[in-house]
C-alpha cells in the first residue's frame, strides 16, 4: 500500500462522526489535564483504559491518543501563567514563558506555544507518515552506547542552561544525579539511601521533584508579594514581526529534535524539549534574551515535545516498542483491543495506523482552534486573588502526589523539595538541571 492509498484509507476512517467526537473528547480532556498541575497525560490515560473496552478499538486509541497530545497543550498554559509544569516536557516552557508573563506579555507567550505546538505537531505527523519505518529501524540499530551517549549530552548541555552560572548548574546537575540513585540499585538489587522508608525504596517520582521544585517553591516565594496583575500589553497578543521571524529556525531545529528523540525508544518529549532549548541557546543571535523571557526558547521546546509526542507512536505501531512511558500503557491497550503491534500492523490493520495518523492532524487542528480563541480567558487566570489561587494550586498539587501511591510520604518529599526548591531559587540557582539529573540517573545508570 502506497502513502496515497494510506491517507486516503486513513481519511475515511478518521472523518467518521464517532471518529471526530472521540477524537475531540480526547484533545479537549487532555488539555484540561494539562492545566491541572501535577495531573499528567499518563495517569489520565491509565484511568480510561478501563473506561474504553466498550468503544471500538480504532475509537478509543485516537481518544487516547489525543488525550496524550492535548495535555502538552494545557501544560504550555499553566506553566506559561503560573511557573508551574502541567507536564515535564513543559519544563522548560516554564522558565521563558513566565517571564514574559512577568513582563505583561502573557498572550504573545499563549499565541506562541500554541503556534508553535501545532507547528511541531503537525511536522512530527508528516515525518510519522514518510520516515516512521526507517527511523523505527534506526532506533533499534542503537545500543546502550549510543543512548547513555543523548543522556550525556543532555546532561552537559543543561549546564549552560543559562550562560552566567555554568558551575551553579553543574551542581544542580550532580545533585540531581546524586537524588536520583535512591531507591533500589537496578544492577545488584541492592537498596540504597532510602532510610529505611518503603517509599524511598522505589525510588523518587519525577513528578514529586517537579511540582516541589516548580510549583510549591514558586507559591513559597509569591506568599509576601503584593499581587499584580500582569497584562498590560495584552491587547498586543501577536508577536512583533521580528520575534516571529526569529522564531522560525527554532521551530525547524526544535521539531527535528523532537521527531528524532521521540522515535527513539525509551525517551521521550521530556528529554527532546531539554535538549532543543539548550540547542536553541547555542545557535540563537538573542542569547542575552534566554531566561529573561525569549519566544525563541518557548519555540524551540514547544516544538520538540509536540513532535515528539507523535513520532513516539512509531516505534510503538511499527516495531511494538514503546518511545515513551504513555506508549507503553498505549501499546498494552491495544492488545486488549486485539491489535498486535509490530511490522506487520501497516499490511494487518492499516485502517488503524493511517486512521489514527489522520486523527493526529485533526486532533492539532481542533486544539489550535479552540486555544488561540481562548487566550485571553487563560490570561484572566493571573486576575484570581492570590489567597485563592495559592492555597488551590497546592490543594492540587498534593492531591496530585496523592494518587500516585497513597502515600503520606509522597507529600512530606513534596514539601521537602518544595523547601530545596525555594532555597535554590533564593540562591539564584536553576531547579531546572536538578529535575533532570533525577530524571536521567536510572536510564544513565542502565546504558552505562
């Protein structure tokens, strides 16, 4: 079967009136998730499973799927607006954009992650279609060498996160590998720095560091400051016309990360958006601009995680290898479904693979519908009173935390790392290298 009859075979399938309203249910569930901190794309898609044995199969993965995609979108919001991560491949969204929030440019930040999400969403949906067979086969040509290489890459690029404190992020960097070994040594089986607590023993959720480090030290240092509302130029939502030029090449370079980290099994949006900011740093002629609120260093990672998040799909369709953790609760769905993931689905069941790359365009097309209209409603978010917005973001937060394991620990290391994150920040250190120390330390340690 050739592309054309693919996408066209895909088209028809996709442009079903179930197709469009589970296709829209999802996008539009995703991005809810995406505003609420500390939710995740990854446990709302584990909740549905369950929800979707009675939707056809070909239905409920581009659900899902949309889900998956849709939360990208609301993480930019809520990071943008509030510093505080939807998701962890918003991370680095967190830093420009709410900077130019500071500034009283929140919507030109709004306009330009959606832009630039659809941008990269849509060039990760086109490499998807011509290049997903071969960049399956060059993801499992890659060995351990090979990986622990991107992770040390990413490690050391971190470090000039911003060029004025390249020794501070160093240390934020081993710190946050330091943090990361707690837990269960996955070598020697041996347990290690877990103080004899159950919880330490499994290691430290990312999504704990995150919110600690992001969300609740940014409430901590907010507690004595006389609220602003910071939307004085919101009436200029559109970016000037040089900071849309220079946003172009970010968003080439950006999305091509993101397409090819995505596609790599076992890393994910995450690692693709850290790895296009700081790529973004060295080849941008506004380096003065990165971390004082650069549209350029909200395009670039804004890209990367939406490419990636839908060439994550190849190795998972293709191959039956999961690119990223929400592809793997993906994959084991669609072996409930009665699907068998591998060479062999684009011959077995074409109208599911084409069917669900045409949702993915839908999907990007619904989203940017919807969100640009919406801007100036997420900008009246800064307008609630702090003393109801603070208590209800950490309200989410550790419920969040919560439902992760049920765990009163979980919430006693959430406020451990929300106390670390504000003396960091206090410091004039970066949480952001800390965070990604953590995430990287057990797939480093596993390459290595």
């Amino acid at each position: 079967m050739t592309i054309i009859e693919g996408l066209t075979l895909g088209l028809q399938h996709a442009i079903q009136p179930m197709a469009l309203l589970f296709c829209f249910v999802g996008v539009m569930l995703g991005t809810f998730v995406g505003v609420l901190p500390g939710i995740g794309n990854t446990a709302t898609v584990a909740l549905l499973i369950p929800m979707t044995f009675e939707i056809p199969g070909e239905y409920a993965m581009m659900m899902l799927a949309g889900i998956s995609y849709g939360a990208l979108y609301g993480g930019s919001i809520i990071s943008i607006l509030l510093r505080i991560p939807g998701t962890t491949a918003s991370i680095m969204t967190c830093i420009e954009g709410n900077e130019l929030t500071k500034q009283g440019r929140a919507g030109v930040a709004l306009f330009v992650a959606s832009m630039t999400s659809f941008i990269g969403g849509m060039i990760g949906v086109i490499i998807t279609i011509v290049a997903g067979p071969f960049l399956s086969n060059i993801g499992i040509t890659l060995g351990p060498t090979d990986f622990a290489s991107i992770m040390f890459f990413g490690l050391v690029a971190c470090c000039f996160i911003t060029t004025d404190q390249p020794v501070k992020n160093f240390s934020m960097v081993f710190v946050g590998l330091m943090i990361g070994m707690v837990g269960t040594d996955i070598n020697s089986g041996y347990d290690r720095y877990f103080f004899g607590s159950d919880t330490l023993r499994d290691g430290l959720h990312i999504l704990i560091v995150a919110l600690g480090t992001f969300a609740i030290a940014e409430v901590i240092s907010c507690i004595n400051i006389e609220q602003k509302v910071l939307t004085k130029n919101f009436g200029q939502w559109l970016p000037t016309k040089q900071e849309t030029k220079n946003c172009f090449w970010p968003i080439i370079r950006g999305s091509s990360i993101g397409s090819f980290i995505g596609a790599l099994p076992g890393t994910g949006g995450t690692i693709a958006s850290f790895i296009a900011y700081m790529v973004e740093r060295k080849f941008s002629k506004n380096k003065d601009k990165f971390g004082h609120g650069s549209v350029e260093g909200i395009a670039a990672p804004e890209s990367a995680n939406n490419a990636a998040a839908h060439t994550a799909f190849i190795p998972t369709l293709t191959l039956g290898i999961p690119g990223d953790a929400i592809a793997v609760l993906l994959l084991g769905a669609l072996m409930i479904y009665g699907y068998a993931p591998g060479p062999m689905m684009m011959q077995e069941t074409p109208e599911l693979f084409w069917g669900l790359v045409i949702s993915f365009i839908i999907g990007n097309i619904i989203l940017l519908i919807i969100n640009l209209p919406l801007i100036r409603l997420w900008v009246k978010i800064l307008q609630i009173p702090y003393n109801i917005l603070f208590p209800s973001i950490i309200v989410l937060c550790c419920m969040a935390i919560w439902g992760l394991h049920f765990n009163h620990t979980d919430l006693l290391i959430l406020a451990f790392f929300g106390a670390l994150g504000y003396f960091i920040k206090i410091l004039k250190f970066s949480p952001a290298p800390l965070v990604l120390g953590i995430m990287l330390e057990p797939y480093i340690e596993s390459y290595i």
